[in-house]
C-alpha cells in the first residue's frame, strides 16, 4: 500500500475528492486525465481554491497524489504570492489600458460606467458595482480586441476570425484550428502594448500554426513594440490582473 501523507484520502469513498494541506488550507486536489497528455502536470487554480493535476489517461491516482505532495513546497509558495482577492466597492482601484482608476460611485452617475480624469464613474444600486463592472470591462475588452484584430488581420492579409472572449486558468490567447482566436477579457487591463502582444502573436498563428521562425518572423513583421518587454510585464504582473475580479 502507497503511503499518502497529508493527503486526506478516504479510500473506502472513491468519490470523495482528496486534499492537500498547505500552511492553514486544506485545498482539494482536482486530477484530470487528458487523451493529449504525456506527463503529469501541476497547478494552482487562479482563485488559490484547488490544486489541479493533469496526466495521462492511463495515469494511476496514487501516482498525481504522490506528485502533488511533491511539490507541496512549490504550491504553497504560489497561494503565497497570489494576489488577493480585491474587495470591489467605492474607492478601490481597478487597471484599465494600464492606468489605475479609482472606482467613484454616487447613486446620481450614470448607471452605466464611463471614464472621468483618473476614475470610473458609476451609479446604480451600490451592492451591485462589482457586476456592472465586470461586464462593462468585457464589453471595453471585445471592442478594442476587435479594432486590434482588425489591425494586425490587415498587416497579416488574413480575413477576420472569430473573436472569442475567455476566462482561461493560466493563457492570455490562443489560436484554433478552425481560425477562431480566443483573447482572455483580462487584457483590457494590461498596458495596451502588452495587450496588443498578444493579438499579434494570435494572429500570427493564422500565418504559421506552431513556433518556428517562419511564426516569430512573421510575429516581428506584425508586432510595432518591444515583444520582450510585453512577455516580461505578463510574466512579472499578469496574475496582478486576476485580482480585481478573480
């Protein structure tokens, strides 16, 4: 029998799902077998509230438990620096193409939010600022992606695909097979050359599906910035922008 320490993991219930102690939390851990996987793979979910292993399908449970112990000190380091969770009200600060704006409610703005010097003005019922946001920071996202897409579709002389907004774990784009481009809503947030980094690289791929020179070629035509600077800014803050919101 496999010794699982600090895995509480009754066996008798396999429908139970078993859970790592890091420091003070008990975090379930969330095993997904994947057809395309060839190894197992480990992460902690933007929200900090799972631990998430991925493997093989012909992959053993006891082996994603023990590998997840394994890297308990790794995992506890990222809930660590995870970024709080915001509490969204009047007075808090929320990114918006890279400048931080204070949000402003009063029950006379406008219900709908609209940019005024350096703060979001927003009326409407105050218990309901953090929703409105949201949707209004999607809807700013799938109009200024869309103009992006536009833009690099033309410099590529590729006809517009389908623009997808997502709310991906860990990936800011991605290009399908079927041409379709997924850009996660976040961006919006992000300082608008890095943002832009992004479509572009997505919309090189409808140049080149993989990441060859022929693609990063095709990727410095596209791209007008410092594509470096852009990745090391998502490096260095992109979990930043899963604060506000989760």
């Amino acid at each position: 029998m496999i010794d699982l320490p600090m895995i509480d993991w009754i066996r008798r219930k396999p429908a139970e799902i078993p859970t790592l102690e890091l420091g003070q939390a008990q975090l379930p851990v969330v095993i997904k077998r994947l057809k395309q996987a060839r190894r197992l793979t480990l992460r902690l979910s933007p929200a900090g509230d799972e631990v998430r292993v991925s493997m093989p399908i012909w992959g053993q449970t006891a082996d994603a438990l023990q590998f997840a112990i394994s890297r308990k000190d790794w995992l506890a380091t990222q809930l660590h620096n995870r970024p709080a969770k915001q509490l969204i009200a009047s007075g808090s600060i929320i990114p918006f193409c890279g400048l931080n704006l204070a949000v402003e409610w009063r029950s006379s703005h406008p219900r709908r939010p609209i940019i005024a010097s350096d703060a979001i003005r927003i009326g409407g019922p105050e218990q309901g600022i953090e929703n409105r946001l949201r949707r209004w920071l999607m809807a700013e996202a799938r109009t200024v992606f869309a103009a992006d897409l536009a833009h690099y579709c033309a410099l590529a002389g590729q006809s517009l695909p389908r623009l997808i907004l997502s709310s991906p774990q860990r990936r800011w784009g991605s290009c399908s097979g079927k041409g379709e481009i997924r850009l996660n809503w976040r961006l919006i947030m992000a300082p608008p050359a890095v943002r832009r980094s992004v479509v572009a690289h997505e919309v090189a791929h409808l140049l080149h599906f993989d990441h060859s020179p022929a693609f990063y070629a095709a990727l410095d035509g596209l791209f007008e910035g410092d594509m470096a600077g852009a990745n090391h800014w998502l490096k260095q803050q992109g979990r930043s922008l899963y604060a506000p919101f989760g």
